[in-house]
C-alpha cells in the first residue's frame, strides 16, 4: 500500500506543504511535458520512477510549475543527502 503524503514527509524529513507542494508541481509539470516523454516509458522501471525524474531534472520542475501557477521555493530539494529522485517517486506514488 502507498504511503500518505505526512507519511512521505515524515520519511524524507520534511513538511506536509512541501510534499503536497511537489506533488502538485509534478503533476502541473507532468501535464506539459508527457507526450514528449513517451518515447523513454521503456527506460525506466516504473512510470513513478520516470515521472519523478523527468518532472525532477533540469529545471522542468522550477519552469513549468511557476507557469501552472505554483510559487514555490524548491530549495528544499538541495538539502544535503536528501534522495531526490527517491523523494519524487514516493511522492508520485502516495495517496
């Protein structure tokens, strides 16, 4: 079973706002740039995994969140031995 959102928080060591804010910015992010990632489904080994790093790498979260709308400040995603692409795949897959 998935783990919740303040489930997922608590794993990674930061707030409920902050998960539910990334959720958000990977769905918005999600809906703008899948098309052009179907070719790459083969990659990876789940589509939590390559949702997570698609919407996470180069920028794609911090540019298509801001023109969905959502000012969030990603920093937290810099903090020192945080597992990003571990943190958007339990994050994608929470419920």
């Amino acid at each position: 079973m998935a783990a919740t959102l303040e489930e997922v928080a608590k794993k990674f060591n930061i707030t409920p706002k902050q998960v539910k804010d990334l959720r958000v910015g990977m769905a918005t992010t999600w809906n703008y740039i899948s098309y052009d990632c179907v070719e790459f489904a083969g990659m990876y080994s789940s589509e939590s995994e390559m949702v997570a790093e698609m919407t996470l790498d180069a920028g794609r979260l911090e540019e298509y969140s801001r023109i969905g709308g959502l000012e969030t400040d990603w920093s937290f995603l810099n903090t020192k031995g945080l597992d990003v692409m571990a943190l958007g795949v339990s994050t994608w897959e929470a419920r």
